[in-house]
C-alpha cells in the first residue's frame, strides 16, 4: 500500500497482541481444570469446554461442580471465615494489597486471556478491564485498613455465596470478591461458563500471594451450579446477571435469613438535547453501546435523541458507525470484538429478525468470516412501545427514538421496568442538574457515559435489582451489626375478660389518603385491655392495602421537599406528641397491661426528633474519582414504603419506622401493631394536627399476615419492611420478588427498640444515586 493510500483510506494495519503467553499458561495448567477449593486446585473432573469465540477453537476443559464440590467449597469458606475475620482489617489489607500488587504485574497475561476467553477487544481488557479490577482490590485494601475505625459497629456476615456473568468476568470477580474479603468474609464464586479462565488464572494469584486457605473458593459450571450455591448454607448471595435469574434466587433464598444483593439487566437511556456537543454524543455513544459489543449491563442502549437534531445525529452516527472496525479481539486496532458465544449471537440475531418496526442500519463494516460476530447496529423510529424499546438486547444494537420537550425525555427515560444507568449530554448546566434527578437509575453520567470506580457505588433502582457495589454504600452489603438479636416472640391480642363494655361505639377508623377510612370489608374487631373493652378497629383487606399505596403513591411530592421543611413537620409531630403524652402512655398502659406506657412514649418522642435532626443532615458524599469529574452521590428516597410495625411497642416501633423514612422523603403504608393497635389509631390525630400533607403516611389495622402480601406484590410499593412478630419474612421476600422491591424483615430475630438505631432506618430508607459531573481538567 503506497503512502497516498494509506491516507485516502485512512486504515489501519493489523496490530494483534501476542497470544502465546496465555496459551502456555494455559498448556501448563494441563489445558484441563478443576475448582479452587481450600486453596488448591481439584483434580479435573468432568465438564465442557471454554472456547474462543472469536474462532470457535476450544481452550481449555473445565469442571462441571457436583454438589460434594459446592459442598467442599462452602465447608473450606466457612471454616477459614473466624480465622479471616480474626486478623482484623490491617492483617487483611495485607493481603488484599498483595492480591492488587500481583494483578497489576500480571496484567498483560489477564488482559489477554479476558480477551480471548470472552472476546473482548485487548483495548478494552487491557485499558479498562483490568485496571479496573485492580484499583477495586487496592480500594478495599484501603477499606479493611479502615474498618475498626471507620464501622466500628459493623461484622462481617460469614461465608458469602457470589454468582457472576461473563460479560466482565475479571471485573465482576473483583467487585464480588474485594469488599467481601475486605470485610471479613470468606467466599464461594462462580463464574459464568462461557469466561471462567481469568477467575481460574485469578485463584493461582490468590495462592501466591499467600491467602490463607479457604478464604477464597471457586468452583466453575453452569447454572446448575449456580442454583446449588443458592440452596447451600451461606450468609450471603451477590448475583449479577438477568433479571429473570435474579428474580428466582430471590424466591429461591426468601425466608431464609440470607442476605441478598442483586444486580440485574437493564435498558439505560442515552438522552441527547439539541444543545449537546454531537460529536462528543456519538462519541459517547461509542462507549455506551459497542464498547464490550454492547454486553454492558448499564449500555445506553436506549438513544433518545431532541427531535430537531435527530436526523443530523443519526446521519453522522451512522457515518460513525460505518467506520468501526469490526475483527479479532487481540487486534489492538480493533472497535468491535466478538460476543460471548454462539448462543448468545442467536439471541441478538432472533431480537432483532423478529421486529419489523423502524429502519435497521447495519454498520457497513466488514466481519470475519468465522467467529460470533455481530455488526453495530442501529434501530431508528421506534415506539416506546416496541419490544425492542423495552428488551435488553445484550448486543451491539442501539435503539433510538425522539423527544420534544425536557419533561418528555424524562417520561420516556423513565418508561421501562428497569432502572440501572442513564446518559445525558447537553452543553446546559442547568438543564443536566435538572434532569439528573428525575432519572429512575443508580448511576447519571451528564456528558460522558460507562465510567466506573471503585469509590463510586454501583447499582440499580426497580427491576435492575438492588444494593450498590463499590464506594462506602457497597461496604454494608458484606456487614451487618454487630451484636446478637434475641429470638423474636409472638405478641397476642387480648382476648375479651367480661370487663365493662361501653355501650357507645369506638371504632377507630384507618388513615388513609390523610382521611379517616372505614374498613373496605366492612369487619372489625375488638380490642380488649385488662380491664374492659377498649374499642374496635377496621380489619384492612386487600382493597384497604391497594387504597393505601395508592395514596401514597400520589404523594410523591414529598420526595421533592426539602429537609428543612421535612424536620419542622418531624419537630411539630414530637410537639403534638409531647403535649398528650399522658394520653398515649395510658392508652399503651391500658391496652398492654404494662407500665411502661410513659417510657414508651418519651422514647417516641426523642426518636421524632432525632429524625427531625436526621432530615436535613443525612446527606450524600462527593467521589473523587480517578476519572475527569466528580460523583455525586445523591441519597433519594426509596419511595413507597409498606412496614409491619412492631406488635410489642404499639407507638415507638410505629414512629421508629416511620419518622426516618418520612424525614428522608418516602411516603409510608404502616400496618399498625396487631394486638395494640389504638395507639396507632390516636397517632394519626396527632399527623392530622401537624401538617403532614395528605398520603405522605397512611396507617391501616387489622392482621398483618393478611397485609404481608398484598403489600408484598403491590407493583406501586418500592420497599417493604416486617417488625411483626408473626414472622411473615418468608412470604413477603417471596411475594416481593416480582418488581424486586427491597425488602427488610426481621427472620424470627426480635429488635431492639429501646435502643435507637435511627442510622439503620435512614439507610434502608434511602438509595445512592451516583451522578458523575465533568468537573476540573
Ligand atoms: P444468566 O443470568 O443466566 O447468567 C449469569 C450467571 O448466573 C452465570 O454464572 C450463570 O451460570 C448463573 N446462573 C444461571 N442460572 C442460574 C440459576 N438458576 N441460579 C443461580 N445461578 C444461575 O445470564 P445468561 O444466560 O448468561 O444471559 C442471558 C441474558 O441475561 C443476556 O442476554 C442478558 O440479557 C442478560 N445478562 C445480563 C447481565 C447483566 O450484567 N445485567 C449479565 C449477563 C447476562
């Protein structure tokens, strides 16, 4: 090729990475594997085979684990776990520090073999990858150092069951691995089939850097293996992957005392106003939708693009398009590497054969003959409505679609079951800051897109699962606090004692929607004290609960008001609280048979207060990431909350739970304490005179075993919470599993009331949400 030609095609020479280092690695492994159990490699055993996609050719073989390996492999975890835990945060930052160390000397060998194993370009292992997957490891070596000091009250949860996908195995891996070991747990992983060999290369870095045996396991296999791992006597399961996996290993773990993190799919919306710098937009777009060949859980995959500039954009992105270099991973040259194996190129394939809507643009690159590749791919003019709007694809096609106004582009941003990223290019300030908070995601990028760190939390909102990698926020999913919860035992009503019997009718109505409400059903039951009958209450059914949420959910206003003006509501309860304290103490007295009743209410009082002080101090950090900008980690409301209040304290576990949640902006749905439930039924009088605006809390009455449910499975309820002493937490994290709202139930353990523990209530209470901001050079 003369000189002329080069710069009239602008091409590229290939320029391909060498293979050999890995491949020998691999040759003197015995191009065979077996699990990482108790710090040594098994016997190879039977299995199937880990190709290249890029060429079909095989490997390596790997294990198919049997129960006795996932069973040799949590006993090897939860034996090394006290030891682990043992050597406190400095003894383990040692060794999460020599585990970065060698990572980092080894990079080019892991780049490679991610390359090869997964088919990602070596640009992307090499650049991105791995260095990413080695600052999580010095990070949370950081993080151990700092544990005693920093969560003096925070223990390690024991042995950590940890399921990942193959679109970033490395990554993955050390997202899982880091924050537990960094904590004090030991671990059971699985990586995916199809990319297991840089977590294998990984447990030989484990065994050089001297990590003690047992603290790490890794067993290898499909997701048969992944389900055993699931059903095994574990504290703990990280899953990353689909949202339909997720949603079984949530009903698969419900009642079972587990705690679970889930990081799912997603449809991330790419918004361009007509103000953005394009270039810098498509640019973007590159990143957000071929980087990884658009196998990234958070991929913009979703463009939405301001109407006036829309045939400009798509004119010059499919220019764009047309020049990505399509080819063999290892080629350093090259944009677009190979996805993951043929089963899933046929996904891609179906998706997209199967839509008729819109125009397809195939980039006009050139692919190899051989190997799963899939040409960038854009889908224009479609309706919100079409499946491919709406379907995780998990490949290297974008769809787009058009907005008018900022308030549309919110609506259609926001128009999905899911809720994991989204992207926002405008040159306006104003307008960025203005929409970043609208967005239904964990993670704004305002002109830029797929950054990550280790300092930033990670994670999704409504179908894209729950709980935050990295950054403080990622640290409480591998700890919980410390101390031992008594068992939890069950309250009973009073049963009718032939005491007087009033003969006027005190039926104390629900709360809903800021009105009194009668029971749907029209039943109610009676409330006996030690001395007598002291009144009725509603028995709330299904349509009671759907009444509730309803109201609550049309008042997510309060979400957007301030933290000032939420204390002075919060400050005006305790006033109102405080000035009929006698009241409520007797009441309480009366219908417990206790005398604690004033205690009681004085507890209730400071714990008002203490969130009025929370309201507007409970705030977010700035992350400064190693990256042109800074994360903002916003704390938002969850949303709609349903709690089971506690049965044993009618007043204080009512205010406990829903002072903080209303203080950080949620509305609630409480089902006030079953057999003392007047205290409840006064209380609203109590809201009614403080200005809480209509809907912001609702109280019903009844049985909770008969409201677990239906506020379990209500779509319009983000989170629910049980502190019943029926122990509904099998059924409700069960029934939760459909729009995966968060849950927190209390697993036959009591809580402790008398102890404030508002700290807990404000962080369940509330989401990060990681808005990344160009800022400095
Ligand atoms: P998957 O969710 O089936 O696999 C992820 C991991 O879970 C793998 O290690 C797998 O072995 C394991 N697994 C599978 N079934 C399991 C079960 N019943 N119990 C426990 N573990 C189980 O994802 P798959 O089939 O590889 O990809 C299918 C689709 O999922 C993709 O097309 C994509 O849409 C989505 N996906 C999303 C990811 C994300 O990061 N959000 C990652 C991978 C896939």
């Amino acid at each position: 090729m003369t000189i002329k030609e080069i710069f009239d095609t602008m091409d590229y020479g290939p320029a391909p990475e060498s293979a050999a280092e890995a491949l020998a690695w691999l040759v003197d492994q015995g191009d065979r594997f077996g699990h990482f159990i108790d710090g040594a490699f098994t016997k190879p055993g039977k299995g199937f085979e880990s190709r290249n996609p890029a060429t079909g050719e095989v490997l390596a073989m790997l294990t198919q684990a049997t129960q006795a390996d996932v069973d040799a492999a949590v006993a090897a975890a939860r034996k090394a776990q006290p030891k682990w835990e043992g050597l406190g945060g400095a003894g383990r930052a040692r060794h999460l520090y020599a585990i970065a160390r060698l990572l980092q000397k080894h990079a080019r060998l892991f780049a490679v073999l991610e390359s090869l194993d997964n088919g990602k370009p070596i640009r992307e292992s090499r650049d991105i990858d791995i260095p990413l997957a080695q600052r999580h490891f010095y990070y949370h070596a950081g993080m151990a150092q700092l544990m005693e000091s920093a969560l003096p009250d925070a223990e390690p949860l024991g042995v950590c069951g940890q399921i990942i996908p193959w679109n970033f195995p490395l990554l993955m891996l050390a997202w899982k691995i880091a924050p537990a070991l960094a904590m004090g747990n030991t671990v059971v992983l699985k990586p995916a089939e199809y990319t297991s060999l840089t977590a294998l290369l990984f447990a030989d870095i484990c065994k050089q850097a001297g990590l003690p045996k047992g603290v790490v396991n890794i067993v290898t296999g499909d997701g048969a293996v992944g389900e055993m791992i699931v059903a095994a006597e574990v504290d703990k399961i990280a899953f990353t992957g689909s949202t339909a996996v997720g949603r079984r290993i949530r009903e698969a773990t419900a009642g079972r005392g587990l705690e679970l993190t889930l990081e799912l799919g997603g449809k991330s919306p790419y918004v361009v106003f007509d103000d953005a710098d394009i270039d810098s937009a498509i640019e973007g777009l590159v990143d957000a939708i071929w980087f990884n060949q658009g196998q990234v859980c958070c991929a913009g995959s979703r463009l939405l693009v301001q109407e006036g500039i829309a045939e400009r954009f798509h004119d010059k992105l499919r220019a764009r398009m047309d020049g990505l270099r399509v080819g063999n991973p290892l080629d350093k040259c090259i944009d677009v590497g190979a996805v993951v194996d043929p089963v899933q190129l046929q996904t891609i394939k179906s998706m997209v054969d199967a839509n008729t809507a819109g125009q397809v643009h195939h980039a006009a690159c050139e692919l190899p003959e051989n190997g799963c590749y899939y040409p960038p791919t854009l889908i224009t003019g479609l309706e919100t409505s079409d499946p491919l709007m709406q379907e995780e694809i998990f490949g290297p096609v974008l769809v787009s679609s058009t907005f008018r106004t900022p308030a549309e582009a919110v609506e259609l941003a926001n128009n999905t079951r899911y809720g994991l990223a989204a992207t926002v290019w405008t040159e306006n300030v104003n307008l960025a800051l203005d929409i970043a908070p609208k967005l239904a995601a964990g993670v704004v990028w305002v002109n830029a897109t797929n950054l990550f760190d280790a300092a930033a939390g990670f994670g999704g909102v409504r179908e894209s699962g729950f709980g935050r990698e990295g950054g403080w926020e990622g640290l409480s999913a591998y700890t919980r606090p410390k101390g031992k919860a008594k068992p939890l035992t069950r309250v009973e009503a009073r049963t009718g004692d032939g005491g007087p019997v009033d003969p006027i009718d005190r039926t104390a109505k629900m709360y809903v929607g800021g009105k009194q409400a009668r029971p749907d059903g029209g039943y109610s039951r009676p409330v006996w004290g030690k001395s007598g009958l002291l009144g009725h209450v509603g028995l709330a059914n299904r349509k009671d609960v759907r009444n509730a949420v309803e109201a609550a959910a049309g008042a997510a206003s309060w979400g957007r008001t301030t933290g000032h003006l939420r204390a002075q509501i919060l400050y005006y309860i305790g006033e109102n609280l405080s000035a009929r304290s006698d009241e409520f103490a007797r009441r309480i007295d009366a219908m417990t048979g206790r005398k604690d009743g004033a205690k009681e209410v004085d507890a209730a009082i400071q714990r008002l207060f203490t969130a009025a002080a929370w309201a507007d101090k409970y705030d977010g950090q700035v992350h400064g990431v190693p990256i042109r900008g800074v994360a903002l980690a916003m704390k938002e409301p969850v949303g709609v909350i349903g709690a089971l209040c506690a049965d044993e304290a009618p007043l204080l576990g009512l205010v406990s739970v829903m002072a903080p949640a209303i203080a950080m902006g949620n509305r609630v749905v409480l089902a006030a304490s079953e057999p003392y439930p007047l205290a409840a039924t006064d209380f609203y009088q109590v809201l009614d005179t403080s200005d809480v605006p209509a809907g912001v809390v609702n109280i019903l009455t009844g049985s909770h075993a008969d409201m677990a449910k239906p506020l379990a499975s209500h779509l319009n309820v983000d989170a629910v919470w049980s502190f019943s002493s029926t122990d509904l937490s099998g059924a409700i994290e069960k029934a939760s599993a459909g729009n995966l709202k968060r849950t927190w139930v209390n697993n036959g353990r009591a809580f402790d009331w008398n102890t404030d523990q508002t700290r807990r209530f404000l962080q369940a209470a509330t989401e990060v949400k990681n808005i990344w901001v160009p800022y400095g050079e």
